[in-house]
C-alpha cells in the first residue's frame, strides 16, 4: 500500500517541483522564442504521459498487489495473475497514439531547425574565434566583408591570421579583450573560429549556440532582440581554463552601436600602430612571453592568464602568459 | 614430395580417464583463478567491475563537493576536477557498466538460460576476463603517471585531448587509449562466445522465441558491441598515433598558445562520427540487457506472462537497428553539416516509439498480476519511473532544436545518468538480489536491502530530477566552478548543495549494499531452491549454486516460453520451461482425483 503511496508521490512531487520551481530559463534577448515554445510543446505532450504511467504503475501497485502469503496458499484464488499474452488491437493503438505524440513533437522541431540553419539574407557577418580561454571578434568593416584567414598565418602582428594581399581584410574591425557589441533588431550571422581547440560560443540569453572547430568555420543567426549586456561562456570542453573562458556581449541600440563601432581599430590602423611601436621598443616582449609559457610545460592558469593580458593590452593577448 | 615411412601403430589404449573429467578443473588455480567455466568468469567480471565501479563512485563524491562546495577543497584544483570527471564518466559507461551486463550477467546467465553447458570457447572467454582486467589495470595506472589521467571528459575529444591545456595530455591519455583497445579486444572475446552460444548451444526445445528476453537484450547488445566497438578501437589507435607520433588524424593546423604546431590536414569532427557511432550503440549496450532483465524481474515477481512477448523482441532488434543511424543527436552542436539535423532528429524521435512499447508492456505486465514487492520487484518498479523520466528529456535532447539550448548544460548530465546511469543500475541491484541465492545458496539481507533501495531510488531521483532544471537556466556541465554570472537569476548554491549531500547519502547506501552481499555470502538465510518460482532454465540446475556443467546427466529439454504463470487450468501459478506437458498439473485431473 504505501509502496503505491510513495509512487504516487514521486509523481506528484515532480509536477509540483516543475509548476513552482525557481529555475527556469532566463529571459530571452534573442529571436529563438520558438525553441523556448518547442520545449514547452514538449512538456504538454511528454508531461501528461509522464505522470499518467507513473500513476498506472501506481495503481496496479495498489491493485494488484499480492495479499501477503496468498499465492503460495491458495494459487487459485482470486488474486491469481490473469493470463492474456497478446492483445493486438491494445498494442497498435498504443503504437499510433506514441506515433502521433512523437510526430506532434518532431515536426515543429523540424521546422525551427530549418529556420536555424537557413542565414536570412539581411544578416550582417561577424566572427567570433575562439582560443584557450579567451574570445577575438572581427567585424567586416566598411566594405561589409570579411578578410579571408588561415590559421597558418596566426602570430603576433596578425591575430586572427588574416591573408595580408586579401583588400577585403584591411579594413576588419579586431576585438581583443573587449566586449562583443551587437545591434539592437539587425540579424547577425555569427562564424566561428577556433585556433586550438573545441570550443562553443553559449549566451544563455540567446538560447544559440555552436561548436568552434579548428579548421572549420562554423555559424549561426540570430536577431538579438532587447538591449543589455550577457554573460559568454564556453560551452564545449576547451581544458584546464574552461570554466573561465568568459566574456560579455552587449547589444545596443543603432545609435550606441555605431559610435563603439567608430571607435575601434582596423586591421590596416593595427599594423601600422605596430609597425610605430616597434621602432620605439626594440624587441616585443611577448614573444619571450610565450617562450617562458611553452618551456614551462605545464598549463597556465586562466586567472594568470587574464592578468597577463590585461598587462600586455587587449590586441596581442593570445597565449601570453606567466607564472 | 616428402619421403614419410608411415610407422606402424601396434594399439590404441582406451581413455584412461572418462571424457567429463578432462573437462573438469582439477587444481585450484584451474577451479578459481584461471577458470574456464563461465559461471566463475562471470563473478571475475562482476568483483571487478564493483571494485572499479566504485573508484568511479568515489570520483562522483569528489567532484560533487566541488559543485555544492566550491572553493572548500582545496586539493579539487581546475585540473584534478576535469580528471575526476573524465575518469568517472569512463569508468562508469565501459569499465562498470558494459563489462558489468555483458562480461558479468552474460556469462553468468547466457549458458544456463540458454540450456548449454558452457561458452562455446572456454578458453577465449576466461582469456577476454584476463584482458579485461589488464584494461582495467592500464587505467588505474593512469592515475600515478606524471600528469595524472587524461582530464578530457570521458568523449576524449581532440585536439584538447592531446593538447598541453587539458590536464594528463601526455601519459594519461595515450594510457586511457591503450586500455580502451586491450578492453575492446577482450571484450570481442567474450562477446563471440556470447553471440555463438546463443546461436549454436542452445538445448532441445529452446526456439529463439522462447527464449527469455533477458538473452534476447544480451544477445542484441552483443551484436551491437561487436558492431560498435571497432569505431572506438580505430579512433584510440588513430588519436594515440596522433599524440605519439604526431600525425594529423584528427588535427588541423593549430596555434596552441601563439605557437604554431606541427599538425594540418586532420578533423576533429572526424573523430566524433567515430566515437558516437560507437557512443551511441554503447548507450543500448547498457540498456537492452536491462531491458531484457527487467522484463523477467517482472514476469516472475508479478507472476504474470510478459505482455506481448513477441513485441517485446521485435522491439529489443528493432531498438539495436536504429541505434547505429542516431549518433548524430550527440553532435548537433558540433558543427556538422547542419542539414544532417534533420535526419538524425527524425531516426533518433522515431526510436521513441519501440522504446515506450516496451515502457507499456512492462506497465501492462504488471496490470492484472500478482504483485509480489520483493526487492527484485521493487527495483524493476523504480527502474520504470527512472527510465520513464530519462527517456522523456531524451525527446527533449533528440528534438534537434530543443537540443540547441540545452545541449553542454546540466540537462544533459541529468538525463544521461537518469536513462544510462540510474535505471540501468537499479536493474543491475534488482537482479542481484533476484539470482543472489542461484549463485550462492543464500538470500540477501531483506532490511539492508530495504533500506539499500529505498535511500538509492529516492535520494537518485532526487539528485538527478532537479539537476535538469540547473540545464534550462543555462549551467553549463563541466565547469569547476560558475562563480559569478548575470543569467543566474536565482542562486543555484543551495540546490547544488542539495544535490551533492544527496550524492554522499546515495553513495553510502552503497556501501551498505555490498557490506550486505560480503555478509550474506557466508552468513546469509540459506535459500529454498527456486526461491521466487521462476520458470527459466537456470533455476532447474540439478544443484544449488550450479556445478561446472551446470546441468545433470541429461541437458533439459524445452517445451513452452519462460513466461508460463498462472496459465489457466494448471494447480501450479508457474510451470517451468523444461517441465514436459503431461507433467503439468492440471486442475480438472487434481479435482477428479
């Protein structure tokens, strides 16, 4: 008896635990409200089976329970199981309705998947790369392209590994070690990039998310749709620092967005204000940096590595560390 | 061409010795150690698989504190965490779980279930146990090298895999490689024998439809392994190459801390089709025996038939098909060609509707029976509900734009261990207290067992049910630490708290569990034989636990299904499979007497 009572409140325990739970999604800032609508598609349709087979097990628990010791004293009570190996008619129709639940579940899934993966035509490309444990964004600049890269070109006066003869690069806005803005309502097609290692650009305000894979350029859009400023996280195991490749993204209205966008350096204004310091100082010290980081061996901590490239400044950051 | 003078043989002398005694082990190192009867192997795979079961359940404490008490140890540094993590998950999916099912219960109850004497390779089998424990040994290694064990979650994906920013990237992780290859061999071992025992050595009588569907969810998941587990065995010995040797499989031109490296050409994707392709299959691996076992767990304790037994077979087969055209679902976030999405999420939604056929016959097994709530019935209850729960959120998670959000989070970790961890481990304890006394001649301590059960179930629902909501505010799984955020409106501190002092309660039970089996294998109640009155075969062994040969003189004959309870007009609410028909009593002849 009060096995079916404790079954019973499993049951009813989750549903309450689900209607009155403080965690939940947080408040969208972006277009994807559909994945938010398909999950709650998801739990009108998988909830109510949930809780009508837990309380059926319930009820046969408390039905059908055998009375204590009466099977071995009398087999042919009452209480003996009834015998009925097949029911064909029960079976197909247990097997349309979970086809059709199944189907109700699948299709508008499969729509709002065809509307992630299709880039609308209006959307404005930005990069996101990714590298233990930091995020690099570049903006197409005025020509509205961006640069073609290769990882093979990746150094210290060329952090995103931009082809040089590419015009198309010259004029890419490069974001090190500030924060991501978007535009308030313009949809954006994010490519992603890794230098290292699996990593994958997460704004839980956003609900998107995707992989960055070395060798790969990967995407996804969205239309951020209500101003602030969001958490960045990685959301694909990347190493040691994982947990603290963070950053921010800001979306502002037209007016905030295009007055940061004016301010920020351009590839071509980045090399030469190298090419300006390097006749100052002799040698750019982080490429002894780096060095001390690889003979070292083992993997820096993210805390020093944050530290390190706040004292380096935000364009060369990557792997300079010490310890 | 040879010149051979064939020499004359003057007699042939008869056998000394009659032929069963050759077949006999004769010392003790023949008797318990390298042993060649499966029953023996089969307790070998299954202390193993405990003992290192519960190093990986050690691992889960450790990283719990880390999560419900951050920055309060201070030896849980980012690294060790990942370690911890990685060791678990890998040590749980294939070194407990796949070994424990196949290597442990199959070789156990394939030969007697089936009617045979033995595994039809002896000496392969007691080999696949050896190489099995060498696999284990290669991983424990792993723990005292420099650098510790490979921190790189237990999917191992390049290039962090190898690279110098995760944790044990030298040592660690070619040494977690080399045992997943030695694990697979001996696996493929054993999983011949299972596979050619339950073709080839079954007794007279037993069709494959009367089979119980505890064989038949052993033999799919076999199939499935042997399938399967060659993906993994080329990825480990591709991805090894790429650390030892530098080549590129999977590494694409890399800067690795403002330093170019040496690799191109390779895909990291690659490697994932790979290892999913072989994860996915695992996934059923763990989970069809314990379909199949729960199945019989029910029948007998609720003493009613299976209900729709041939659905339920043609579910297991169907279910193992569909297994090897789903592996995607894993990667939908991975940067595949996103038009893939569709079919996966298609094949892995469609599996859904075998899977909750059986969901329902289980339900309609237990309709109109005899409940008995022994502790084998007990556990089988607990593992519908925990794998009613774990299949829901696999809807949510196999809906491929559900997944987006959702994927990498908490969510992800609370639906793989509620539909692959927990159930699957509630129907391992239900069959050990259900074939404890076949293989010792003693029953389990009921109180402890109570107690085992009711902590294990309750306190498991309650860390992994709430853990799925930690995935819909946006917790990312296998952080160290989330420290401050702006997405976490509410604090989250308290419930992982919650959850971690639920993980040492549930832990503990453990201990209890396994103090309780140490216990009753010297000082348990002796058992009736045929305590539960099951029909199977391997309860109608001439002895108690079963001798090598496991039968009498005469191997059984089989004439009905497993499932012949309270079949009408019979006295008995249960006739055995090898009982012949006009032995069975019926109750018009009992009446006329």
């Amino acid at each position: 008896m009060w096995v079916a009572i404790i079954v019973v409140l499993v049951a009813l325990g989750s549903l309450v635990f689900h209607l009155m739970t403080p965690w939940w999604s947080t408040e969208i800032a972006s277009n994807w409200g559909s994945m938010d609508l398909t999950i709650d598609i998801t739990f009108w349709v998988t909830g109510p089976a949930f809780i009508i087979i837990v309380l059926f097990v319930a009820y046969c628990i408390y039905k059908f329970r055998a009375q204590s010791g009466a099977a071995e004293a009398a087999p042919n009570s009452n209480h003996k199981a009834s015998y009925e190996p097949e029911n064909k008619k029960l079976e197909v129709w247990l097997t349309v309705g979970t086809a059709i639940g199944v189907a109700i579940l699948l299709a508008p899934g499969l729509v709002v998947w065809n509307n992630y993966v299709t880039v609308p035509d209006d959307a404005v490309e930005i990069e996101v790369m990714g590298q233990q444990w930091q995020w690099g964004y570049r903006y197409p600049g005025a020509d509205g392209k961006l640069g073609t890269t290769d990882a093979r070109l990746v150094s210290g006066d060329n952090p995103f590994g931009l082809h040089l003869d590419d015009p198309n690069g010259q004029d890419d806005i490069l974001v090190e070690g500030d924060d991501l803005h978007l535009q308030l309502g313009q949809p954006v097609n994010v490519l992603l990039r890794s230098l290292d290692v699996l990593h994958d650009f997460y704004v839980p305000e956003f609900r998107a998310k995707m992989d960055m894979v070395p060798g790969l350029v990967t995407f996804f859009w969205m239309t951020p749709i209500r101003t602030g400023r969001f958490d960045i996280l990685c959301a694909e195991l990347c190493g040691t620092g994982h947990y603290a490749m963070r950053g921010n993204v800001v979306v502002d209205e037209k007016a905030d967005y295009d007055a940061w966008l004016a301010e920020q350096q351009t590839f071509a204004q980045f090399r030469a204000s190298l090419q300006d310091k390097s006749k100052n100082v002799k040698s750019v010290a982080m490429n002894d940096v780096i060095e001390d980081k690889t003979d070292g061996g083992s993997p820096v901590s993210p805390v020093a590595m944050n530290a390190a490239m706040n004292t380096v400044g935000p364009m060369p950051a990557h792997g300079a560390a010490t310890r | 061409m040879v010149d051979i003078t064939q020499e004359k043989v003057e007699n042939v002398g008869p056998a000394e010795v009659p032929e069963m005694e050759l077949y006999h082990a004769h010392s003790w190192w023949t008797k318990y150690v390298f042993c060649q009867d499966a029953k023996v192997i089969a307790i070998q795979y299954g202390g193993t698989a405990v003992a290192i079961g519960m190093v990986g359940l050690i691992l889960s404490w450790v990283m719990r504190l880390q999560l419900g008490f951050p920055e309060t140890f201070s030896f849980i540094s980012p690294e060790a965490y990942l370690q911890f993590v990685t060791m678990h998950g890998m040590i749980m999916v294939i070194y407990l779980l796949t070994a424990l099912f196949l290597g442990g219960f199959g070789n156990y109850l394939i030969p007697l279930m089936v009617g045979a004497r033995d595994m039809v390779f002896p000496y392969v089998n007691m080999l696949s146990y050896w190489i099995y424990l060498l696999a284990v040994l290669i991983l424990v290694a792993s723990f005292f090298v420099p650098g510790g064990p490979s921190g790189a979650g237990w999917t191992l994906y390049p290039p962090q895999a190898i690279l110098s920013g995760t944790p044990g990237s030298g040592a660690g992780i070619v040494l977690m490689l080399i045992s997943l290859a030695f694990f697979i061999v001996g696996f493929t071992m054993g999983g011949l024998n299972y596979v050619v025992t339950i073709l080839q050595a079954r007794t007279r009588g037993m069709t494959l439809m009367r089979m119980p569907l505890t064989i038949w969810g052993i033999f799919t998941a076999t199939v499935l392994a042997l399938l399967a587990f060659p993906a993994l065995f080329v990825s480990a010995i591709m991805m090894t190459l790429d650390s030892v040797l530098g080549t590129s499989f999977f590494m694409p031109a890399i800067v690795e801390f403002g330093e170019q490296l040496a690799y191109g050409g390779g895909s990291p994707v690659l490697f994932q089709h790979l290892f999913w392709f072989f994860g996915h299959p695992e996934v059923y691996i763990v989970a069809l025996p314990a379909f199949g076992v729960v199945s019989d767990l029910l029948s007998v304790h609720a003493r009613r038939h299976i209900f729709g037994y041939r659905m339920m077979v043609w579910a297991i087969v169907g279910i193992g098909a569909l297994s090897f055209v789903v592996w995607a679902h894993h990667m939908y976030v991975s940067g595949m060609n996103p038009y893939f999405g569709f079919f996966f999420a298609t094949t892995t939604l469609i599996i859904a509707v075998p899977t909750a056929l059986k969901v329902y016959n289980w339900t309609l097994t237990l309709w109109r029976g005899d409940i008995h709530l022994t502790l084998p019935m007990l556990f089988s209850i607990a593992f519908i509900i925990t794998f009613v729960n774990g299949g829901i959120t696999g809807l949510f998670l196999g809906n491929v734009v559900v997944d987006v959000p959702l994927s990498d989070t908490m969510f992800v970790v609370a639906h793989f261990h509620m539909v692959m961890g927990v159930a699957p481990i509630l129907v391992v304890f239900g069959a050990i207290y259900h074939w404890f006394p076949l293989m010792s001649g003693r029953m389990l301590n009921n109180a402890m067992g109570q107690f085992h059960f009711w902590v294990t179930f309750l306190g498991a629902y309650l860390i992994y049910f709430p853990m799925h909501y930690l995935g819909f505010v946006g917790v990312p799984r296998r952080y160290w630490e989330i420290g401050e955020t702006s997405f976490i409106t509410t604090p989250i501190e308290s419930l992982n708290a919650f959850i971690t002092v639920a993980a040492l309660i549930v832990g503990f039970a453990q201990l209890v569990f396994i103090y309780n089996i140490i216990v009753s294998v010297f000082k348990g109640e002796p058992a009736e034989r045929n305590p539960w009155k099951a029909t199977s075969l391997e309860w109608q062994t001439e002895t108690v636990p079963p001798g090598h040969g496991n039968f009498g003189e005469e191997a059984p004959v089989v004439y009905r299904w497993a499932y012949s309870f309270s079949v009408p007009g019979a006295v008995d609410d249960y006739i055995p499979q090898n009982v012949h028909p006009d032995d069975v009593k019926k109750i018009a002849a009992a009446e006329g007497d």
